[in-house]
C-alpha cells in the first residue's frame, strides 16, 4: 500500500510539473512578440523560480537571474526620473 501511495504522489508531481509548463508556454504565446527580458518576467510573475524560466526559455538561470535583476533596476531608474520630473 505504502508503495502505490508514493507512485501516485510522484505521478502528481509529474502532472502538475506539465500543467505547470504548458499553462507557461499559453502565457508565453498569448503575450505575443517579446524579448527575453519581457518572457522571464511574465514566468516570474507567474511565480516560476530562475532555473524553472532557464529551463522554459532555453538559458542558464545565472541568465535569467542577470536579466531580472536589470529588468527590476531599470524601473526603479525610470521610477526616480519620473518623480523628479513631477516635482
């Protein structure tokens, strides 16, 4: 019994792992044209890890850590530029 319980949770995991990735690759399609910048933040905000959008996207997550980090400093620049220009 202990036995088929561990194959049917692993089964699971398997499943959700593909649903997971094909529900990615929608998001990915419906989203239309974009670069690698815009691709990995859609899968991050879908609440994928670096090496999950590495994998996706067909990279290295030190690739894809490097591109968020610069996506995010970018708009805390362009952020800053705006306030001061309201001011």
């Amino acid at each position: 019994m202990a036995t088929s319980r561990r194959h049917a949770s692993s089964d699971k995991g398997q499943t959700t792992s593909r649903t997971e990735r094909l529900l990615a690759l929608i998001l990915l399609e419906s989203s239309g044209e974009g670069g690698q910048q815009r691709r990995a933040e859609l899968l991050r905000k879908a609440g994928f890890q670096n090496r999950e959008i590495a994998d996706l996207l067909g990279t290295r997550s030190e690739v894809i850590g490097q591109v968020l980090y610069l996506a995010k400093k970018n708009k805390a620049k362009k952020l800053r530029s705006k306030k001061k220009q309201s001011k």
